[in-house]
C-alpha cells in the first residue's frame, strides 16, 4: 500500500479492507441487518517495505464465505475490484495470496502435472523444449507448417502460436491448424518421437473458442492455447472442456504486464499464476530465460 500524503498507513490499509469485503464510502443502517464485524475484512498487520520511505505491506484476512465457490470471477471483484480506485491510496498492488485448503478445493485445478505429461510425451530426464513460430503474424499457412515441421524435426518438443495469432485474412485458424497438424505428424515419423503445436484458440465468442478447440481434438492436436486476455470466466470454461477432452491447455500470459510491470501498483506476477492454477490451467506463458520479456 502508498497511502495518499497524510493519510496513515495503519487507516489505509483498513479501508482497503472495508472496501474490499462489506464496507462502503458512507454509514448505512443495513449494516444492521447482517453480521459486519464477522464478514469485513481485516487488516491484522502494516510493516513498512523495506528501502521505501511510503510504502507498507498490509496484511488482509478474509472470511471464505464472502466468496462463491469455484469462481474466479467473484473471488477477483473483491479483491481488486473497486479498491484499486480507492481515493485514500496513492497506489496499490496485491503481491501474494494464501488460499485455504478448504477454498481451494472448490476449484478444479489443474488436470495434469509434469509427470503426466512427461508419459504422454515419452520424454524423461531432461527439460521439455519449445519455441515460438516467428514472424508471429503474416506467414501463409502452408509456410507456417513448414516452420513447425522443421524446428520439431530439428530437435523441438513443441512449438506454438503467439498470443495475437488467431484468424486473420492471411491465415485463417482452419488452415493454421492443418498444416500444423500436418507438421507435426511429418516430423513424429521422421524422429520416432511424440510432438506437438500450441494451437491457439482464442477467439471473440465461447462458440468460436469451442469450435477451434474440438476441430484441434478432432484432427490429433494434444494440447491447445489460449490467451489471459479472453477472462477468467472463458479461462475456466476452456480448462473444463480441456479436462473432459483430455487435452493440455496452454496460457499465454498476454496482457499481463498491465497487472505486474510497475512495483508499486498492480498484481504481482505469482498471483496471477495462482489463479491460472486454481483455473485448471496445465501450462503459464513466463516468458524466457533469456530474451525480450
């Protein structure tokens, strides 16, 4: 939390707290009518951060039943809902959550883990290996496959789309994901080995997000993409018909560093993961080791 100058640490971050649970900006006689003191939230410590002369870190606790089982969407309107526009706080970012066992287990969580998928793949002892097809947009779809043809048969696990490529006028997604099927298939009976593509599904609508998904199921794909930008409500659908399909399903992080870049506003990277993971996602974009990201 930066509180705004004059206000004190300890009341900013209690009003975040009100806001955030079952406070509002003025006295109301419903109060009465419900159980506040057991319902708001509460601020139960503020230490400064370290190395800041107005920044502190404010602990929060919330009652589990302020939130609707298994919804992200409900979980994340309060928690930075209204606050982050909150007047008595210059800025504020939401750094680390602790979910209780019993919340979580509402969620369906991831549907496989690293093992699991290492059987799939046949593919033990080593780190999985992937790329992105560059130029992400502007390619036909004929050099498009060709492209995953050759960096699986080059030694790649996996390749995958980019965040922005989805139906264009250049390449529409039917055919994208053709030639990348075809691809793959070319490039598993040249090296004996499972391989894979991230088609990336994100579209406008459910309808179409669903239709691109079971065309990929129907033509071999193992694992599809979608983009953090489609919202967590698509997030998590896709993640059940991912399960029920039992395909993986990758997240590209795309819109992300308008939560996490700035220090001292926003969300920290490791929340978003959390709830990506509470989501049923199998995979998080996290940019690379080395690179532009």
């Amino acid at each position: 939390i930066t509180p705004q100058p004059g206000v004190d640490p300890v009341e900013a971050a209690a009003a975040v707290a009100g806001e955030s649970s079952t406070a509002t900006w003025t006295v109301v006689w419903t109060d009465l009518l419900t159980a506040c003191d057991i319902y708001r939230a509460k601020a139960y410590r503020v230490d400064p951060v370290p190395g800041t002369n107005d920044q502190y870190f404010a602990y929060i606790a919330y009652e589990c039943d302020l939130f609707e089982e298994g919804s992200l969407p409900n979980l994340t309107a309060s928690i930075i809902g209204n606050v982050f526009g909150f007047k008595a706080v210059k800025a504020l970012r939401l750094e680390d959550m602790r979910i209780p066992y019993a919340y979580l287990k509402t969620f369906q969580g991831p549907a496989t883990g690293v093992i699991v998928e290492r059987e799939r793949l046949d593919k033990f002892g080593r780190p999985l290996l992937g790329a992105t097809v560059k130029p992400k947009l502007g390619l036909s779809g004929k050099n498009y496959g060709r492209v995953v043809y050759e960096g699986l048969t080059g030694g790649l696990d996996f390749l995958k789309d980019d965040e922005n490529i989805n139906s264009q006028p250049f390449m529409r997604w039917k055919e994208r994901f053709l030639y990348c099927m075809e691809g793959v298939n070319r490039s598993a009976a040249a090296t004996g080995e499972v391989k894979g593509s991230y088609l990336n599904v994100t579209a406008a609508t459910m309808e179409n997000m669903y239709e691109r998904a079971e065309y990929s199921h129907a033509i071999g794909s193992v694992i599809c993409m979608i983009d953090l930008v489609v919202g967590y409500t698509a997030i998590q659908t896709m993640a059940i018909w991912a399960r029920k399909a039992e395909m993986i399903l990758h997240l590209h992080r795309a819109g992300n560093s308008t939560y996490a870049r700035q220090k001292n506003h926003g969300i920290n990277f490791r929340v978003i993961c959390k709830w990506m993971r509470m989501s049923g996602v199998d995979h998080i974009h996290a940019g690379t080791v080395v690179g532009k990201l």
